[in-house]
C-alpha cells in the first residue's frame, strides 16, 4: 500500500492528513474551510485517494494559512507515498468539461517543482472562499511535492466551475500518473536513473 501521513504543528494551524494512492477514492475532510473541504472530497473521489484531512487555523485572520498548510501536507503525504517512484507512470493528463468549463491539467512527477496555472477566474470569492488561495494551494503542493504541474482554463465563465474543473482534473490526472506502468515495473522511468 503506498500511503503517506503527515501531522503538521505550527502557530498557526494543525494539521492531520493521510493518503493512499491506492485506494478507492473514500475521503473525510474537515479544515474548517468549507469550499477546501468540498474541492479535496473531489479530488480524492476522482484520483480514487483515500484521504483524511483534520485541520485547525486561524480562520478568523482568514482561510490563507489553513489553505496553504494543507496543501503542503498533502505534498509531503504525496512524497511519502511515492516512495522511490519505480514502476509509476509518471505523467498524466485530463481534459475535464464541465458545464461551460474546460480544464487541462497535466502533471509529472520529475522531482523538479514548476507550477503552472493560468485559471482566469474573474470573481474574487466563491461564497466566503478567497479565490486567489487557489493557487497558493498547489504551489504549496507543488513546493512540497517537487513535479510540473500544469492546469490551464480552456474555457470558462463561472468561477465555482472552473475551481472545480481544476480540482478533478488534476485529481485524474495525478491518478494516471501515480498508477504502476506494467512496462517500467521495478525501473525509474528517467534515463538518469532517479526521480
């Protein structure tokens, strides 16, 4: 089973979050922050993770550090479970529709971190959630979970849909990714020999 736990302590929040790359999608999310919580439900749910996510902040500063941590937690979850990486597909890809909406989000799991999001979102709030936290949540991810991460707006006027576009299609397209290519197994899949 390849899983990952992390609990992360800091003056700010509190963290307990588990993964298994292997499962089936089941998920019990709790931050304090509802419309994390329903965009981490979908990405298990979609990338087939278990995942379980307890979180305490400082939500009455604002939802920023809460969203942040938790994101660097699931990097972290996301590196333990990975392991070496022998055998993984490496990349993986999703075109996801949505109502109007069309999301890409491409990924490799390099070692190397680029986050690369052009979202276009044009409404500053989604209910009480800022939207700009979007991307503080997967550079944090990305920050602690070294890959290229690409997840780009093809089309799209409301902003709920294209924030959740942007959860399950990376969610997908990190499942493809993380699942064990038949061809590598037990190898690297990089002519240097490590990821």
């Amino acid at each position: 089973m390849r899983s990952g736990e992390v609990n992360r302590k800091t003056a700010e929040t509190e963290i307990r979050l588990s993964i298994n790359l292997d499962g089936s999608g089941r998920s019990s999310v709790s931050t304090g922050v509802g419309f994390l919580d329903h965009m981490l439900t979908l990405f298990a749910a979609h990338g087939r993770f278990d995942l379980e996510v307890s979180a305490e902040g400082d939500t009455w500063v604002d939802d920023h550090h809460t969203v942040e941590d938790v994101g660097i937690a699931l990097g972290e979850a996301f590196v333990q479970a990975l392991g070496d990486k022998k055998g993984i597909c490496r990349y993986g890809h999703m075109i996801l529709p949505m109502d109007e909406t069309l999301v890409l989000a491409a990924v490799d799991f390099s070692g190397r971190a680029s986050c690369n999001l052009n979202l276009g979102l044009t409404a500053r709030k989604v209910g009480t959630f800022d939207t700009d936290l979007v991307e503080e949540f997967w550079v944090a991810f990305v920050r602690n979970c070294p890959c290229g991460l690409h997840i780009r707006k093809l089309a799209g006027i409301n902003t709920h849909h294209i924030i959740e576009g942007a959860f399950k299609s990376a969610g997908r397209s990190m499942r493809r990714a993380v699942a064990i290519d038949d061809a590598f197994a037990g190898e690297i899949p990089s002519t240097k020999g490590v990821l």
